[in-house]
C-alpha cells in the first residue's frame, strides 16, 4: 500500500490539533436517485444493521432501494430549505460559532472540520483536508449525546478506515457520550422553559429517541440506559412530577421488536385516553433533520391530533443556540486538556523559540564543558 503523506511536507511544519465535528448525514438533495445513494450508505453499515451480510444484501437492494427512496424523497421536500437540507444547514452554522469561539480565545493551533457519516461532507473528505494540514492530534466529535455502536461506534470506524492509509497517525480520541453533561441537561431544561414561556404548559411532555433494535440493547448497547439518565435529569430540574413526562422511541424500521414505548403509538393512545396537549422534544438530536422536522412534526402531530388531541408541539433541538455552542466548546476543551499545547499554552507561532531556545541551551552545555 502506498500510505498518504502531505505532498508538500516539510519536517520542521508545526503540528496542528484537528476537531472533526460529525453528525449522521443527509442526501445531496430531495430527489429519489439522491436518496437512494445514501440510504444505500447508510443501510449497508454493519453497525446499523446487523444481519448476515449476503442476506441483508439482497433485502437491501432487491426490496427497501427499491421502494424507499421515492418515499423518503417526498419526506424530504416537505423540510427542505432554499439553502439545502436542515441537518447539513444547521451544521454549519454550529462550525461558524465554534470557530468564532476559539478564534476569540486565540487558539491559533485548531483546526476544525465538519462531516457526515453518510453523504456530504464526507469524513474522507474532511480526513484529507487534516492531513494537508499536518495535524499531529485529532480528536473525532460525533454530536450523538448518548453512546450507541450504531451511531459513535460507527463514525470511529469510518475514521479509522480512512486513518489505515496515512503513513503518520495523529493521537486520537472521541468524545463518546455527553448523556449527563450538566451544561447539557441545563441546555435541554432552558428550551422547553423557553418554549413554556410563549407557549401553554402541556399536560404531557414525551422525550422522544431515535430508535433502535432491542436486541442490540440485550447485547450489551447503552443507549436505551443514557436515553433515559437524560429524560431523568431534566425533568428533575425542570422539577415534573411522574405524571407529567415520559420517553418515548421513535424511527424504526424493519419487522423487528424496538426500543418500546414508540412514540407515533404512544401519541395514539394518549389522545384516546384523554390527554389533549402534548409537547415534544428530541434530546437526541443535535440539530433538526427529517426525524424531528417531519417525521416528529408533521406525522406524528398528525397522528395526535386525528386521534383526538387539541394541542401538539414540538420544542426544536438546541441547533446553533449559544448555549449549545458553548456546551460542545466546554467538552472539545475538556477532552484535548491533556494534550500537551493546551496545558502549557502551546501555539505553532512559539515553534522557531522553542527550537532557538534549545539550540542556545545546547550551545551553552559544550561551552561549560570545554
């Protein structure tokens, strides 16, 4: 193999810290032949789907490629924006507030990148651009609050396959899971205060996860465990009673058992019951995409409401808010505070003093003993 170098290399190049910021992905546009590209991405992920690979492939590309995109393309015009899709818009914006913080705090030696596990901005991309820029450290960002193998797990993966071609490794580390971070319990607690205070208490607030197979949670996943650890605490600084608030799972796909309960049925059966007002949030999402805009929004209201319920609304994710950005700010700080250059001020301009600096002292030393 012929391992990837900086073609212009040049060994006395300061060494850079690289942030790669990732979220799940989207397709390039709301067509059926663009949906389907990355959905094929997306459902041939071993991590996301966890069936004998020749069997899985002839379910994926002999039935779900065949009828899904044009399905999930129409989802998908419902969001889409002037500036493209949600998901790829909004991350943008959160890579501008963050550069604008490390810049403010002179931290001349970051570099950050933004990519998609699935689609574009894709993490080869983003992997070739660290490379040109000599960076010596890298630590991966997926914006996934809880840990699952699904989602973390397999943007590690995607890294590491890229990082097998590259003749000098940087040091790694990922931020795993920030399920319980206070900042971001607070974040949560302080949207839904802020929704309440332009719009009616609902009599019921579900906190709604993305789904996943319940065997992958008999295996040993965690996700189910930190879905609802975050529910806990932000109803309690919310201070709800019980009865005022509940998790609920959302998304899934395929004829197996899920993580249960699940929302769209849950919704139902609230309405049905006399419940008239709901409101819901997607902690697990940190940035509004088709699962929260459409499928949460739309069908979901829709299914509410024509099951009886008055009221339904959905509190948005924490997106670009500042206090988001300060949250994912705390934790980049507090996962590279080891590195050597952020507990000694390190910064490439200091590189030539250094080098001089050990160069006299050298200097000095045959001097002494001669």
């Amino acid at each position: 193999m012929n391992y990837k170098g900086n073609s212009e290399y040049k060994h006395d190049t300061p060494r850079m810290t690289g942030i790669l910021i990732t979220n799940l992905g989207t397709p390039d546009a709301p067509t059926t032949g663009s949906v389907r590209r990355y959905l094929a991405e997306f459902l041939s992920d071993p991590r996301v789907i966890e069936l004998p690979k020749l069997l899985w492939w002839f379910i994926l590309h002999g039935i779900i490629l065949r009828i899904r995109p044009s399905r999930s393309a129409k989802a998908y015009k419902k969001i889409w924006k002037n500036d493209g899709s949600p998901l790829l818009s909004i991350s943008k914006k959160q890579l501008v507030g963050l550069n604008k913080i490390f810049n403010r705090q002179k931290y001349g030696h970051i570099s950050f990148e933004l990519a998609m596990r699935y689609g574009n901005p894709s993490i080869r991309l983003a992997l070739e651009k660290f490379r040109e820029k000599n960076i010596g450290k890298l630590l991966i960002f997926p914006l996934y609050p809880q840990y699952s193998a699904a989602t973390t797990g397999s943007t590690f993966d995607a890294v590491v396959d890229e990082l097998k071609k590259w003749r000098w490794l940087p040091e790694i580390r990922i931020v795993n899971h920030y399920h319980d971070h206070p900042e971001y319990i607070s974040a949560l607690a302080n949207s839904i205060e802020n929704y309440w205070k332009h719009n009616e208490k609902p009599e019921k607030l579900l906190f709604s996860f993305h789904g996943l197979p319940k065997h992958y949670f008999h295996a040993g996943d965690p996700y189910h465990c930190e879905c609802h650890k975050t529910a806990r605490l932000v109803a309690e600084k919310l201070s709800l009673h019980a009865d005022q608030w509940l998790v609920t799972f959302q998304s899934r796909f395929g004829p197996r058992e899920w993580l249960q309960p699940y929302t769209d049925k849950t919704l139902i059966s609230l309405a049905k019951n006399g419940i008239r007002s709901v409101n819901i949030i997607c902690p697990g999402f940190s940035a509004d995409c088709l699962e929260t805009l459409e499928e949460i929004n739309i069908q979901n209201h829709e299914f509410f409401i024509e099951a009886g319920g008055k009221s339904f609304g959905y509190i948005p994710a924490l997106n670009d808010e500042q206090s988001h950005i300060e949250l994912i700010s705390t934790l980049i700080l507090k996962h590279v505070s080891g590195w050597s250059e952020f507990s000694e001020g390190w910064a490439p301009e200091k590189l030539n003093e250094c080098l001089a600096k050990s160069k006299e002292l050298a200097e000095k030393s045959i001097h002494n003993k001669n």
